[in-house]
C-alpha cells in the first residue's frame, strides 16, 4: 500500500520529481487498464497531469496546500464544513476533521447523500469496544477518507441498503471489525480502496450483506479472526490486496456468497484457509492470479466444499501452504494453470468434488489426490499421482504415440510392435503398453530392453482378442517416479467375419443373419439393428454391460427382426424394439437388467413382436409395452419364464397398449404378475405365484382373463377398477387376500365371471364394488377364510348358480356405503356351510339395501343364519323359493320392513321376523316356521 509523505523536502527535490512525471502517468494508466481500476483511480491518474504532483512512495513532498493522498498523488488540504466534535451529518457537502475527535458511543453519523468526509489524517478514538466510528445510515455517493478509526464496535459501518459510496485512505484498528456492510436492506457497490486495515479483534473488513462492491488495493493484516469475510451477497470485485498474517481465513465466502471476483491479491500467513468456500450458496466465483503462501492452519491455501460449485480457479500460485487446493465437495467449471508447490501434505487435494475443465496445473510428483476420476492428477485414477506439469524440475515426462497408426487394422494372433517416443528431462525407468481388448483398461508388456530418451521404442505384443475396436497407449515413467500417457489414446481394429457380431458397439446395417462367435463384455450398448430383415443368433453366448445402455435395441419402424438364443445381463434395457411389425424375441435369457424386454410405439406404427420360450430374472419390469393410442397391437407374450422382481414394484409382464395376447407364461416373485392398462387384451393360461396382484387391469375393455391359475397373491388374484364387456373365466386362484377384485373408478360393468374356482382366500373370494351390469355364475367358491362373495354399492348384477361352500364367514353379503345396492339377482346358487348364508346390510334412510331378487337358491347348513337382513335399512328384498334348512341358529332372520318372502322353506322354529313380514307362519312376531317344512 503506498506510504503517505513523512518529511518535507527541498524545492530542487520536487523539481527533479517532475522530470519522472511523464513515466508516472504510463506506469499507472498501464496499472488501471490492467487491473479495471475504478472511477477514482482513474481520476488520480488524471490529477497526475496537473504538474503539481508528488509521489509520495519515493519521498517527494508534496507542495505547501496539498497533501499526500493513497495513491501517491497530492491532493488539496481540508476544505468544507469544519468537524471539531461528533456530530450527525445530515445534509451533502464537504466536511473536515481538523482534531483528533473521541467519543463514548458512535461518533461520527452520515445520514445525508453526496457527502465527502475528510478526517484530514486525525483519529477517531472509541470507547474500546462499541459503537460506530463512522456510520453510514442509508447514504449514497459518500466518501470517507483519510481517518484514523480505533477501539469502537466497528470501524466504518455502511447500514440499511448503503450505496455507492467510497471508503478510501483510511487506517481501520483496533475495533472489534475494521469495516462492515450491515444486515438491513441491499447495500451495493461501495467501494473500499487503499485502507489499512490492521490489528482488529474480529474481522478486517465484513462485506456481508452486499452486492457489487469493489475492494482493491487494501493492507489488511493482524485480524483476529479473519481479513474479508462474506454472508449472503456477491458480485463483488477484490483485487490487488494485501491480506495476510490474519488470525483466521484470508477471504472468507459463507453461504449463500456467490460470483464474486477474487484477483491478484497476495495472501500470506493467514491462520486458516487462504480462501474458504463454503455452504449451498457459495457458488460461482472467480479466482485468479492469486499468491496464497504459508497458510498456518488448515486445511490450505483455497479451501471448499460440497456447495460451492461453479467456481473458476486459474492463474494462482499457491506454495508452503499445508494443502494447496482442498476440496471436498462441489463442481469446479475450471482449474487451470495453477502453481501448486512445496505444500506439506498435498498439492492438490480433491474429494466428492467434478472439475469441469483442466489445465496446465503445475504440483509436485505423488503430491495431487482426487477421490474420483475427474482429471486433476496424472495418471487419471483415484489416488496420488501429478498433475500436468513439475514442481522444482520433476516434471512429467511427454509420450507421443507412433505405430501402429490411429485406427489401424490388426490380425488376431499378429504379434504387433507397439512404438511410441518419450522424452523427459532426466531419463526413464519403464514404459508399459495398456489396451481395453478384453474389455477392461488394464497393463500388458513392458519395455523389455532400456528406454531411449527421446527417441522411438518399442513394446512387441500378441493380439489375442476376438475382432472389435480397441484402445492403446502407453505409460512412461521416468527415474522420480513422474508417469505420463501419451495426451490421447489410439486405436486398432480386429475385423469380424462375415456376418459375425464381434465387439461391442456393433450396428448392423443391412438385412441378412448375423451370429456372435463367444462372449461381449461391454461398457457401452451391445447390438444396434438398423436394418429391416435381420435374424440374430447369439448361439447361447452372453452379452454382459456396466449397468446402464441397452444390450440389443433396434432402429424405429424396423421390420421382420429375430433376437434368438441371446444371454443378455447387466444392461439397462435387455433388448429394446421401437415400433417394430412382424419381429420376434424368442429363446433368450435375459438377467439383472432394469427391463428385459421394452416395446416401444412411435410415429403412430403398432408393434407386433413375438416375445416366445424367453426366460427373464431379476428385473424391474420383465416386458413393458409403452403407452400408446392404437388398439392393433398384436403383440403376443407366451411360454416366457419371468421369476424374481428386482424391487418391491416390479411387473412381469406390464402392458399399456391394446389388443396383445400373453399366454401360457409362467410369472413368480414379481409385485405385479400382469398388469394391464389396454384394452382387447387376452390373458390366457398364464401360471402367476407369490406376488401382490396377480393380474390387475386398468382398463379391462373387452377383455379375456381364461384358464390362468394364480396363488400366493398378497392382495388379489384379479383385480380390475373400470372397463366393460370383460370375461373373466375358468380362472384359478387361491392361497390369496381377495380372489377377484372389481374396484370403484370407473365401474366394472357388462362384464361376465364365471366359472371360476377360488379357494382359502384370507379376505374374500369375489368382491365387487360399484359394479353394474354383470354377471357372476358357475364360480365355485369355497375354503375362504373370509367371505365368498362381498358385493358393495352394486346394482343390477345377476348372481346365479354359484357354489360358495364352506366359508369362514358370510357366503353371499350385500352392502352399501356411498350409493344404495339395489336391483340384484341372486339366482339358483348353493350356499352351504359358511357361518351366514347370505346377508343384507343397509346403511341408513338414504343408502339402502333394497329391490334385490333371492330366489331358487340352496341355502342349507349355515352355521349362524341362512338369510340374514340385518338392519331396517333393508327393505323391498324378494325372497322367494330359498331352501333354507339345516342352518345351526335360525334360517331366516329378518329386521326391516317390507321384504316380501314366499314359498321359501326352513326348518320349523327357525324363522324369525321383528314384525308381520309375512315370512314367518304363524304371522306373527317371533319364532315360527317358513311356508313349507324342510
């Protein structure tokens, strides 16, 4: 920082200064361009013009009148509105100290615009601890210069959205914080310039709170706790200044401080980071050209963490610091043509943290750590290595690649001369070739003879891998242990036969059959087809990926394409077809893949693939047919083996198009067996175990569920919940919670059931809810533990000829929740041997179990009650016909009104009615018997 005039010199002095002053005007007007200088330094350097100049730094006085400024320059003495006593300053103008001024609490207030406060070189002094030497309260365009501020709680305190204003040529010591931006409002570019700031108990210079503030040519030294420091704000423009021998961080950036410029700035013993980034708001600063040195503490010279992304490092020297670079988190766009050396522990230091762009960084052998790829140390692994360039002459050696050329053609079986030229400043102790042939990045030979400094070498190798592309280079490593590859890989080819598929990555491009000759084992995609009228036989062979890509995927709107005999793992979709007419996936085993099979509709054309005899483990969704608005799909699902669902949600057999027909597949330990969001869709003869919905439709429109047998469902068989003319027949489903499933959403409506066996269910064995229209007949329902048949705010359905045996619980009930059940048909059913018969159960005057029709139906050996109306919320049921004999408590048990019964028969003495419903004789209350005897 320049140093102010000490003593007056003779005239001839000045004379002989002004001879330097066309020299002056170049340095500084090269300085200000340079460094973006200011308004106000461009206003110094117009006030050098003026032939009354000084330059204080190298002891020329200034002339009687003027004094020496901070950037050298003499400017003119105090002028304006005497300051003799701490006072309020309310209107603009000029003001100036003419004695050293104390005070016991704040002492100087600026709460007017455009103000120039000239301290004229006199001090400030506090009460050592609290206050405010000056305070600028919702002020713009102030300036305050040439004070000495001490002992108050704050230095220079700019409050309530400050702005503009200039703090400049001051000494700042001794307070808690030199300066500082205060909490209230927005307070934006101040400017900070040519201060001292130095011996403060706390911070230097708080810029918190703030936006766009420049901060150039500083002394800040001696703080306690730290020279700059920053919460919420940014933007701000910190350059050529000294900060160092702080007690804690140099430049401190707490979040949420962001896009702050940090250039040219020496920062020097301070006793923590040199600059620290820290916290989710931290992001997007640039720092260059930097000196960082002798960090006392740590962790080093620039330190961050995992919220501080987007930052530009480049252009710093960072030496005799514990760590360089310390990074543990975040993404770096750029780290670039750094000096990082002599520091005690690492260079560089990178860990959970992306670097974008690198460059040209210079750190010392084994002294640069990265805890994952991302380019900082040479050689690219995890772990110490160097970076690009040297510290104190270890510097890593160059490679240069020569034969075989870029993309040459190789033989297998060919023994290959792999030459390649390294040079170095001292000389090599071993080279070795590294190549991908066998799928994995690995060492081969090394040189077998000494190595040639600067000449061409020679690695002899024997190309053993099948035909494919594939990669080549070679590490040198010279005597301190420097290695280096050449800049960029070269590769070889091993051409297949024809029609062979032999390396990863393969694209055919025209019709014919293809084969795989052994095994891939690939990082990226396996088989591309982009050609109509190709066959692929994997001959049993494996193709295995990293995880993510696609094993064989086709070209959109292909047509007549065969995968066949393919074992396919570790991909992210197995095999994948894009509209695809006339194709076939048949007699593959695909395992722990994210899809095994995935079709996909585009540009309106219908798929139609034969997926057939495949065998799919271990997967999210076994096959997936996408969405789409057509309903001539035609794809068929049949004889595929699906087992084990690879989470909780996974499908087997997932279809969200119309008109495909799955069939005689077998689908274990998924959570959905087959699930179905399409019509016109034939689910036949399928075998589902042990998952939590065997089938489930979202969309059962004309619809067949035949002939599938299912167990082990955890919620239900089938389920459906909206569609109409469906058909859902000869099923078998048992050892589940509910056997079939009609939810409310759209009701299930038209639909037939029939014919299908349903046995030990935990919950029920048919339960339907808001369903219309249907018909369930011929179902043979018995062994459930709960329920046979639960029918919730239902009407219009005909119930006939069921056999529900041997129940735990009700055989038949009716009930209504959110509409009245009403208008059903219980016809010629056998119920026997439940605990109930049937039951109605109402809800209350407006939702009501009513105008259902029982008749024809064997209701016998019920172990509570053959037909139980349970509640006066039950009326208007015709109960005609009903053998109900053999029931352990009573036969007919009716609580409403209005139900009209006849030629119904019971056991004598096991009719009860609350009123004369003429369903008892004698007609009356009480026990009696039904119209005809048992």
């Amino acid at each position: 920082m320049p140093r102010k005039a000490q003593a007056s010199l003779e005239h001839v002095i000045l004379i002989g200064a002004l001879l330097f002053f066309v020299a002056i005007i170049i340095v500084i007007t090269k300085t200000n361009v340079l460094y973006g200088g200011s308004e106000t330094t461009k206003t110094n350097v117009q006030q050098l013009s003026t032939a009354i100049n000084a330059v204080c730094d190298l002891g020329i006085p200034c002339p009687t009148g003027y004094d020496c400024a901070a950037n050298g320059s003499c400017i003119a003495g105090c002028i304006g509105t005497t300051v003799t006593s701490c006072i309020t300053i309310s209107s603009p103008g000029s003001y100036c100290v003419e004695s050293n001024l104390s005070s016991s609490g704040t002492c100087i207030t600026i709460s007017a615009n455009d103000v120039s406060f000239d301290c004229h070189n006199h001090a400030i002094t506090g009460p050592t601890g609290s206050g405010y030497g000056v305070s600028l309260w919702h002020v713009n365009n102030a300036t305050v210069k040439r004070c000495t501020v001490k002992q108050f709680a704050t230095g220079v305190y700019l409050y309530d959205s400050a702005t503009n204003n200039l703090i400049e040529d001051n000494l700042l010591t001794g307070n808690n914080i030199g300066a500082q931006t205060g909490a209230m409002g927005s307070n934006s570019g101040n400017n900070f310039s040519y201060n001292n700031i130095s011996s403060n108990t706390q911070l230097g210079l708080d810029i918190s709170y703030a936006l766009n503030g420049a901060i150039e040519q500083n002394e800040i030294r001696y703080n306690s706790m730290g020279g700059i420091s920053s919460y919420w704000g940014g933007g701000h423009f910190i350059a050529n200044n000294e900060i160092t021998d702080n007690g804690g961080y140099g430049i401190n950036f707490f979040t949420p401080s962001s896009k702050s410029t940090i250039y040219s700035n020496n920062l020097s013993a301070n006793n923590n980071c040199g600059i620290y980034l820290y916290g989710p708001g931290a992001p997007g600063h640039n720092i260059s050209y930097n000196e960082i040195s002798y960090t006392s503490g740590s962790p080093g010279a620039i330190c961050g963490t995992t919220w501080a992304p987007d930052t530009i490092i480049e252009h710093n020297t960072m030496n005799n610091n514990l760590y360089g670079v310390y990074l543990t988190g975040g993404l770096m766009s750029q780290f670039n043509y750094n000096t990082l050396c002599d520091n005690t522990n690492y260079d560089v230091y990178v860990s959970n943290a992306q670097v974008a762009s690198v460059a040209g960084n210079t750190c010392g052998a084994g002294k640069c750590y990265q805890g994952g790829v991302w380019g900082i140390c040479m050689p690219n692994v995890a772990g110490a290595g160097n970076c690009n360039h040297c510290c104190s002459g270890n510097c890593l050696p160059a490679v240069s690649l020569n034969e075989p050329t870029n993309g040459a053609t190789l033989a297998k079986g060919e023994v290959v001369s792999f030459n390649y030229t390294p040079s170095d400043e001292v000389g090599f102790k071993n080279a070795t070739l590294y190549t991908d042939e066998d799928g994995t990045w690995k060492a081969y030979e090394s040189n077998s003879t000494p190595i040639t400094n600067g000449a061409k070498n020679t690695i002899a190798h024997t190309i053993t891998t099948t035909s494919g592309t594939y990669a080549w280079n070679v590490l040198a490593c010279d005597t301190d242990d420097a290695c280096s590859w050449a800049a960029s890989n070269y590769s070889f080819t091993i051409p297949c036969d024809p029609g062979e598929i032999c390396y990863c990555g393969y694209s055919v491009g025209s019709p014919g059959n293809y084969y795989l000759s052994e095994n891939l084992s690939c990082v990226v995609s396996g088989i591309a087809v982009n050609a109509n009228d190709v066959r692929i036989d994997c001959n049993g062979h494996e193709i295995s990926g990293p995880g993510g890509f696609t094993g064989i995927a086709t070209a959109a709107l292909a047509s007549n394409i065969t995968v066949f005999n393919c074992t396919i793992k570790n991909y992210n979709y197995a095999i994948r077809y894009v509209s695809n007419t006339d194709s076939r996936i048949i007699e593959n085993r695909l395992e722990n893949n994210w899809a095994g099979v995935w079709l996909s509709e585009w540009y309106g054309i219908a798929m139609q693939t034969l997926i057939e005899n495949n065998t799919i483990d271990n997967t999210n969704y076994a096959v997936y047919l996408e969405s789409s608005s057509l309903e001539n799909q035609s794809n068929i699902m049949r004889n595929n083996t699906l087992t084990n669902g690879a989470t909780s949600w996974a499908s087997g057999i997932e279809v969200h198009s119309g008109n495909n027909t799955i069939e005689n597949n077998r689908v274990s330990n998924y959570y959905y067996g087959i699930i179905v969001g399409a019509a016109y869709t034939q689910i036949k003869n399928n075998f589902i175990s042990s998952s939590a919905e065997g089938i489930i439709f979202y969309n059962i429109n004309y619809s067949l569920v035949y002939g599938n047998a299912i167990t082990n469902a955890s919620f239900a068989g089938v389920y459906t919940s909206d569609g109409s003319n469906a058909n859902i027949s000869y099923n078998e489903i048992n050892d589940s919670n509910y056997g079939i499933m009609a939810q409310l959403g759209v009701p299930l409506q038209n639909s037939n059931i029939s014919y299908n066996k349903i046995t030990n269910t935990t919950s029920s064995g048919i339960w339907l809810y808001g369903s219309q229209y249907n018909t369930v007949s011929y179902n043979n329902v018995s062994y459930n533990q709960g329920y046979g048949a639960e029918f919730f705010d239902v009407s219009n359905n005909t119930i006939a000829y069921n056999n529900i045996t041997r129940n735990g619980y009700t055989g038949l009930y009716f009930a209504t929740y959110t509409i009245s059940t009403e208008y059903n048909t219980a016809l010629g059913n056998t119920i026997t041997n439940n605990s109930n018969g049937i039951f109605f159960a109402g809800y209350n005057d407006t939702l009501r179990t009513r105008y259902n029709n029982v008749s024809s139906n064997t209701i016998d050996d019920n172990s509570a009650v053959g037909v139980h109306v349970y509640d006066s919320y039950s009326d208007s049921n015709y109960f005609t016909d009903n053998q109900i004999c053999g029931s352990t408590s009573t036969a007919f048990a009716v609580y409403a009104s209005q139900n009209p019964a006849s030629g119904n028969k019971c056991d004598a003495g096991k009719c009860y009615q609350t009123d004369a419903h003429n369903v008892c004789v004698p007609n009356v209350a009480g026990y009696g018997n039904c119209n005809n005897a048992c």
